[in-house]
C-alpha cells in the first residue's frame, strides 16, 4: 500500500469546526514546477457533508491542491491530515483506496468502450486473471450511476465516443461514484455542461452532501459558488486568499473583491475605429451580452481573447484558423479585407493570409525529430524550393538571418531543436508562425514556459509584427499579459463575449474577472439562485 500514515499533531480547526466534522485538512502546503511557485502556505479543512468550493483565475493553484491530495504530484512542504492521522499518498490508487478520488479536467475515456465498461474501469473488484465478475452485478451497480446523475436513459452498451461532450463528462464524474469514496474532487466539472447538464451535476453534488460525502469544486465561476457551494476558498497566485462561509449575505461582488482586491467595474467599450485601427477582419452577428454585433479586428491590432475553459473563444480561434468548420459557428460569418472568410482547413487558413500558433509546443508545435532549420522554415518551404526540391543552403541562410533576428542563442541551425531550452523553443515556433503570417497571427498562449526575459522578447516581436499591420489575436491564460500586451480585450463566458476593454490597464482587472467568472450574468439572477440553494 503506498500511503504512509502517523498520528497528527493538534489540528487546526476554522471556528466552528469540529473534530467530528473535519475529513480532511490540509496544511501549509507550498509546491514549486521549475521557477514557477505554484503553492505557498496553503491550508483547507474539508468537512463531511458539505460542499467545499475553491475558486480562484487562471494558474491560482487551484488543481494543483487537488492533485497533491489525490497522490498525483508530492508537496514540497507542508501535510495533509486525513481522518486525524497524517499521510502521504504516492499515487492516485493509493488515495482511492483511503477513499479519496479526483474528476480530472480532462476526459480520461476510453471512447471505444462502452459507458458500462468505462465506468468500471479502475474500479474492478479484483486484479487476478481468475477473477470473475458478475456481469448483471456490474450492469446493476452501472443502472444506479447513471440514474443518479440523471442518464438512466442511455444505453450503457453504447460506446462512449457517440454521446456528446456533456453527457462524456457527466459519465467521467460516475467513474468517481462507482468506489463509494468519502472524499471527492471536481476539477472544473461544469466547463463543458450544458444547463441541462450542470443542473444535474449540482443535484449530485446535492445528494452526495446529503449523504454526508465531502466534496470539494474547484472552479472559475462564482454561480457555481453561489449555486452549491457551502463554504469557499479563494485563491490568487499560488496562495489562499480568504476563505468563508457562503450564507445568504454573500454576493458576486464580495466574492470578485476577494479574488482581486478589488470593486467590480463596467468594462470600457470602444469601436476599432475610435482606437484609430483600420478594420481589417469583421466577426458578424458575434454573440454578447448585449446580443448579437459585429466586432472587429483592426490592422495592426493586438486583440486578447481572455476566459476560462469552454468559455467560447477556443471555438471562434479554432474557426478563424480553419481548426472547425465556419458553419459551426452559424450564424457568426467573417470577412476578412472585405471577403467573405471561410477557412476549410489550417492550410486553406494560411493560404488566406492567417498564420496559427497552437498552444502546447511539446504536441502541437515541435517536431523533436528535426533540426532547428527544419522546425524553423516549415511555413516559408516555397520560398526555398524550386520545382518541388529545397535548396539546402538558401534554406540555411534563411533561418540564419532569422535566428539572429529572433535573438534566438544555438550552436547550428542544424542542431536538433531538442538541443534549445524551452524558451528558445518558443520564438522559434513564434517566428515560424509570423513568418507564414500575411494578414492575421493567431497566438494560442504565445510565452508559456518561457523566463521573463524570454517573454519580454515574445511580447517585443509581436508588437513590432502588429506595427507592420497585421492583425494579431492572443488567447492567453495570463491576464497580466493579456493586459500589458493587448490594446484590446474581449472577455468571454458561456460562449458570448462579455466586455471589451479598450486600452486596458491594471484597474480593469476586477471586471474582467468579474466577466469570466461570471459575475455579469448574476447581478440580474443572484435572488434565483439563492432560492434554488435554499
């Protein structure tokens, strides 16, 4: 069994807590990932029987607590206390086993197995080859799951890959439920739900706290908070910032001024032509809060697009850039120079001028097997060739003189890219994409991983490409970036842009936090909702 366990020094319980309440604790935790803190001194008590939510923007650490928890990354420093004793989970099974289980954000299906054979996956009642078992026990305790989360309807011999994303996700949540665990994390459950969908989910929650379950949330949504959630911890950089009681006097706004120290603002809005940016790509009939406009990019502008997981502006990049089909986006249409703009593919995308950089360098952008040249000069191979063969040493003199104007440090061009740090990594595949780019870049998290001085470069190379005209789009998880580099900022919820921030600064960050997380929707709703709670 890979958990160690001692007895814990004299627990330190919020007021009002009781030993008899208290499942889990946590504390001072801190966690570091290279040069990045991730946790600082982080403490939580979690109780039986209560919903435990814990909110926090983007890289807050929030999934980080959950993880440690669950066996799945080590602390640094600090202990975790379970059931008055401490222990040290090595691994997610070893956590399982004590009863501890975590729903990750992403899916972890099998998706040409059934929703039988997923749900039992990892719960199987033996590991022998010769242990058998019962297959109508299975289906029973399968038939119970999915009536619990409201999906007796489907059929459990269906592969998992034909249902929808939503229903994929309430199936993973099962897969937690089918160990009867005393302790449960949701990393951001509700991301991919459908209202339908999150309904269902929050009466599980419901049910589970009943049932006297502990159950911790970890989300970016303050309706999610004010919906379910009985006590709330809030996060900011890597450390806990308060954490209270959600009773009936606690609003949206409360809530936003503990995540940024801040009062909620209006967002600043400003036509492309007031900024003085000629327009250059049209969205029309973009969904807002306000309804649907047309919203524009303007040549030479750094645009942000700023949200929180499934918030709706992955699916307006990935349709700009040919990633999805235009016509999903129905009835949004683009006109890109006054053209209609439908984009079948990512080639037909940079045929028409507009150039893509993906986030994730490691499965989206380099090709490890390959030479700096060679990862360099992929999107500029016809400017080198002639009659279907590359010239080699035009090759080479080009990436020369872009290496050196990307300040990018190497022996060789023909050194693997393997043999550069994971900043220099990254302006090579930004230089890549500016290089294919005619009217459009599209930047997906264009410094992650990168030291600050690598990201002083980045944020100088886009300006300058944006001085040439081009427009440019940055999707990025790092508001203070998006901030510092942006000369607008579309924030996105529930697949609708929420504000926009012309010449943004500092003092907008309340608000725009206060967009994604989605506190605009609940200044007309929260009563509702605290009648649904109640």
């Amino acid at each position: 069994m890979s958990v160690s366990m001692q007895k814990a020094t004299e627990p330190s319980f919020s007021p009002g807590d009781t030993s008899s309440q208290v499942l889990l604790e946590v504390r001072s935790i801190s966690k570091r990932f290279g040069a990045t803190q991730a946790l600082s001194q982080v403490s939580m008590v979690f109780l039986k029987g209560k919903i435990h939510c814990v909110l926090g923007e983007n890289g807050a650490g929030k999934s980080t607590v959950g993880k440690i928890i669950c066996g799945l990354h080590g602390a640094d420093l600090g202990e975790i206390i379970h059931d008055g004793s401490q222990v040290v989970f090595d691994n997610p099974r070893a956590a399982r086993a004590a009863g501890i289980v975590m729903v990750y954000q992403e899916l972890s299906l099998a998706p040409h197995l059934s929703v039988r054979a997923n749900l039992w996956l990892g719960s199987e009642p033996g590991r022998s080859p010769l242990c058998l078992v019962s297959r109508r026990k299975e289906r029973d305790k399968v038939a119970l799951i999915l009536e619990r989360l409201g999906l007796a309807h489907i059929d459990m011999e269906k592969e998992v890959r034909h249902f929808p994303v939503a229903v994929q996700q309430l199936v993973e949540i099962g897969k937690s439920l089918m160990s009867d665990p005393s302790l449960i994390i949701f990393d951001e459950p509700t991301a991919m739900l459908g209202a339908v969908e999150k309904e269902r989910f929050f009466a599980v929650l419901r049910t589970l706290r009943d049932n006297g379950l502990a159950t911790v949330l970890v989300t970016h949504h303050i309706d999610d908070v004010l919906t379910v959630g009985d006590h709330v911890t809030v996060m900011r950089d890597g450390r806990v910032a308060q954490s209270f009681p959600v009773t009936s006097d606690i609003d949206a706004d409360h809530i936003v001024k503990r995540l940024t120290g801040k009062s909620q603002k209006s967002g600043r809005r400003r036509e492309a032509s007031e900024r003085g940016f000629p327009r250059l790509l049209d969205i029309e009939r973009m969904p807002t809060f306000d309804g649907p406009r047309m919203l524009t990019v303007g040549r030479g502008e750094v645009l942000g697009l700023y949200g929180v997981v499934g918030c709706g502006s992955e699916t307006l990049v990935k349709a700009l850039v040919g990633l999805v089909p235009t016509a999903d986006m129905r009835p949004v249409t683009f006109q890109l120079d006054g053209l209609r703009y439908r984009p079948r593919d990512l080639a037909h995308a940079h045929r028409l001028g507009v150039s893509y950089l993906a986030a994730g360098r490691a499965s989206n952008g380099v090709l490890p097997g390959c030479s700096i040249s060679e990862n360099l000069m992929l999107t500029q191979l016809r400017s080198v060739s002639r009659l279907g063969f590359i010239n080699s040493g035009k090759e080479a003199r080009c990436a020369d003189e872009l290496l050196r104007e990307a300040q990018v440090k190497f022996s060789h061009s023909a050194d693997p890219i393997t043999s550069l740090s994971g900043g220099n990594q990254q302006k090579i595949l930004l230089v890549r994409a500016m290089a294919a780019a005619r009217r459009v870049l599209v930047l997906e998290e264009p410094t992650a991983g990168v030291d600050l001085e690598a990201k002083r470069h980045i944020h100088l190379r886009i300006r300058a490409i944006a001085a040439t005209g081009i427009g440019v789009v940055v999707m990025s998880s790092d508001l203070p970036e998006t901030i510092e580099l942006c000369d607008t900022v579309w924030t996105f919820s529930d697949g609708k842009v929420a504000g926009i921030y012309g010449s943004p600064t500092e003092e907008d960050k309340a608000a725009i936090v206060a967009d994604v997380v989605g506190s605009q929707c609940l200044d007309t709703s929260t009563q509702a909702i605290r009648e649904n709670h109640s």
